[in-house]
C-alpha cells in the first residue's frame, strides 16, 4: 500500500465520522430549523466528494494536517450554521 492510499483512506475515515456526527441534522423531525439545512445538505455533499477534492500532496500529512485541510476548504458561500446540541432522552 503507498502513501498516497494511506493518505485517501485517513480522509474518507475522517470525512465519515463527520457524516454520522451530521446525519440527524437532515432528518424530517430534526430541530434543525428549515433555513439551516441548505447548508448542511451543501456540507454534506463537499464531504461526499472530497476524496476526488482534497489535496494530498506535502511531506507532512498527520490528523491534524489532514483534519485542517478538510475544515478550511469547503466550498461553501457561508460558514456551516451550528445547530443547538441534539437534547438528551430523559431515562424511561
């Protein structure tokens, strides 16, 4: 395996989490109001697509190189509105 595959599976690993941690927010009953989900919908889609994206060139890649690249480079026309922590289940 070369670098560069190594490098590739970092990214969709990490970009995967970001998926899972995003999922609620584009649910039918999510609490995420309807002006924000646009962008999320945006968001998600950059993450769907940065493998063929990102660039994995540079001597240095560690998870900070690689998390600072995904962060800082979304085309998007605004920041990701942050939604209000999903609440907490009260115990049955």
């Amino acid at each position: 395996m070369n670098i560069e595959t190594l490098k590739l599976s970092a990214v969709r690993n990490y970009r995967n989490q970001l998926l899972r941690e995003s999922d609620w927010l584009i649910l039918p009953d999510s609490p995420l109001p309807p002006s924000l989900k646009p962008a999320w919908i945006e968001y998600r889609q950059y993450l769907r697509d940065l493998p063929r994206l990102i660039d994995l060139s540079g001597d240095t890649w560690t998870d900070d190189v690689m998390k600072d690249r995904i962060l800082a480079s979304p085309p998007l026309k605004e920041p990701v509105p942050q939604p209000a922590p999903e609440p907490e289940k009260e115990p049955s």
